[in-house]
C-alpha cells in the first residue's frame, strides 16, 4: 500500500502546496501496484481514493487527526510505504511511526526549509532547525526538492536524502497557439488584449517581498517610454492580503497612467485555464525579493513547460534551472528589467530559441515520466534495505 498524507488537496490549484500534493499524487498513481490512498483535510475533491478529517482551522490538530485517522485504517501488519506532504511533520511522525516499526517506510518532503526568513525568534528555530532535526529522528527518506534544500537537510544531520524535483504535468503545460489562449482569456476573464502588444504575465502572491510593485511598474514606466507596447497581466490566488495589495497597484497604476496596460485579477484559477494564461504571454516574470516560494518555484515550471521564457531574481534554486540568456534571464535587480523586456522584444528568433529551450528542459528533469523513474528507483533501494 502507498498513503499519500498532506494538509490540503486541490482545488484551487494556484496554492503551490496543494499544486505540489496533486502532481506527486498523480505520479504516484501511474506507478504500477501503487494502490494509492489519499488522507488530507475535507474538501470538493472525488479523484484517487481519498480519506478526509474534517477542517479545525489549526494545522497541528489537523495534522494529528490525519495521522490518526491512517492509524485506523492501516491494517496490523501490512507493509505500507508514507508519502507526508505540507503536514505539521512534529505532531504527526510520532503518531505513524507508532503504529508499526517494522511494516511502514516513512518518506518526508521538505519544499520550503530554507524560505523561514520571514520569521523571527524561537518561531524561526522551531521552523528551520528544532522540527527539521526532530523528523529526522523518524523519517526513512527525506526527499529535497532543490540542490539547496537538500544541502540543507544533510547539515541538519539527515542520513538517508534524496533529490526529486517537483513534478510538472507537461502534457497539460505545454505549447498552444498564443491567438487561441488570448482569445480564451478575453472570454473567461473578460479582458481586452490588444494587438501587437509584448505581453508580461506574473502569477502569485502580491506581498512586496514577492512582488516589488512599485520596482516593477516603473519599469514597466521606463520600457513603455522606449515605444514598447506592454500589456501586464497578474493573477494572484483569493486571500485578503492580495486584496489590500491589488488596489494599491490600481491605484499606482493610475498614478503613472499605466492603467490600460496593467490588468489584475484575484481569484483561484482552475488548473485547465493556467495553460491558456502561460500561452497568452511572451514572457513570465518571477521577482521576489526573497525566499517565499516552493523551491523551486512552480510558476516557473509551468510557465517554462508551456514555452514561456522566464525572467526571474537570481533567488532560490532558480539559477539551477534558468540559464540566462538560454532558457530566461536572471535579473541581479529590478532595475535590470526594463533592459531585459526591450531586449525580448526586439529580438525574436531569441525568444522562440528560449521557448524551445525552456520546455526541453522542463521535460528532461521535471516531467511526470522523470518523476516517476526517479521514484521506483526509490522504492527499489527501500525494498533492499527493509
């Protein structure tokens, strides 16, 4: 048997999270006699065979009352194999670990163990250093999802580490005709994309640290002076924060009459209209300040997946996949942008060359095939050492 333990499961699908439990679950499921089972908070979901616990509103209840709920549907004695993702990992490991010692293999994901630094105090201890060292004490295979993270995990004193990238669904993300993904984007958002504008898409969170608005509209200010025609479409999930944030950026943008070229939209995106969001742009943009994201971050994957040249901070485990001036670019700063997008613009047949490049690496290293390799290679070294 093979559990699939995680807090929350789509939808929506633009909580990176949620994205991340789906993805891995879906590889899972193509393994063959993997007889998966779901185990995560109450929610819409009908797909795999799912267990739920009803929602509490506090993780650390939530996540024991899942571990229990698997102790109580686990039989005595049968060998099973845990996959534990955006679980409260200190309440939960003791409680599965209890339950058989000998018939259960523990593999525990770390996604964002180096992204605490907006924490302070013993918060930060807790998070990065005291639960880390805690679960190692009790996972069988921890598994980063970075060269960083995994760096990470082996100075915390994890033995037994793995590298698996996040996987990425490259027959959903992929390639599709730019006319027919702004014309399905005027009908589901009701937007107006105008011709022969060099379109720039960011999709995320709108806090400062991940999206330094103010840098990037006067960017945008400077590029459009230049005679670029830009158009700055933003899609950020429904949380109250971005909210507060959307109307500043109106407001700024009415300020530096940029109005007609920035559209913003808040609200959850169902994962079979992200592609025509990705194939409506020329180029996505990803330019946290600091660490806030799954590592490496998920937007840049689909987006990459889909064709789309990436321009993004030189931050996180981003400059393993982007190669600048290759497959993206990476900006040392903000400042940096109006250069790149002019660039982009002018040149063409570098574009296309990226795009291309993009999505082969995409395929290569993050694909579902990829993935799942690199799992039953897993499973095959658990076997032998069990």
């Amino acid at each position: 048997m093979h559990y699939l333990l995680t807090l929350d499961f789509p939808p929506p699908y633009n909580i990176g999270e949620r994205v991340l439990a789906s993805n891995i679950a879906k590889v899972l499921s193509r393994i063959p006699l993997s007889n998966l089972t779901i185990l995560c908070r109450a929610n819409h979901t009908s797909d795999y065979n799912l267990v739920y616990v009803q929602r509490t509103g506090n993780e650390y209840v939530d996540s024991a009352r899942i571990a229990i709920r698997f102790k109580k549907i686990c039989e005595e004695g049968e060998y099973a194999i845990v996959h534990l993702i955006n679980i409260n990992y200190s309440v939960a490991l003791p409680i599965i670990k209890a339950l058989m010692k000998t018939h259960l293999s523990l593999i525990i994901y770390f996604y964002l163990l180096e992204h605490y630094s907006y924490l302070n105090g013993f918060k930060k201890i807790l998070k990065c250093l005291v639960a880390p060292r805690f679960c190692s004490n009790f996972a069988d295979i921890a598994i980063g999802t970075s060269p960083l993270i995994v760096r990470y995990l082996s100075m915390l004193g994890f033995k037994q580490i793995r590298y698996i990238p996040p996987p990425v669904d490259c027959d959903l993300f992929k390639p599709i005709n730019k006319l027919k993904a702004q014309q399905v984007l005027s009908s589901k958002f009701n937007m107006n994309i105008k011709e022969d504008s060099f379109i720039l898409l960011y999709m995320g969170h709108l806090t400062p640290t991940r999206f330094p608005y103010a840098s990037i509209m006067k960017a945008i200010k400077e590029t459009i002076r230049d005679g670029i025609s830009i158009q700055f479409l933003i899609f950020a999930p429904r949380f109250w924060y971005n909210e507060v944030h959307a109307r500043k950026i109106r407001i700024l943008s009415e300020f530096m009459n940029l109005k007609e070229h920035v559209n913003i939209h808040i609200q959850d995106i169902d994962e079979t209209e992200k592609p025509f969001i990705y194939n409506a742009a020329d180029v996505f943009l990803f330019p946290a300040l600091k660490p806030t994201a799954i590592d490496p971050p998920l937007t840049v994957l689909e987006a990459m997946a889909c064709g789309l040249p990436v321009v993004a901070s030189n931050i996180q485990s981003v400059p393993y996949i982007i190669k600048s001036g290759k497959n993206g670019f990476l900006l040392r700063d903000i400042s940096y942008l109006k250069n790149v997008l002019r660039n982009l613009n002018q040149d063409q047949l570098q574009l296309r060359k990226m795009s291309e490049k993009a999505r082969e690496m995409i395929i290569r290293d993050f694909s579902f095939d990829s993935i799942k390799q690199r799992l039953i290679d897993l499973y095959r070294y658990i076997a032998g050492t069990f």
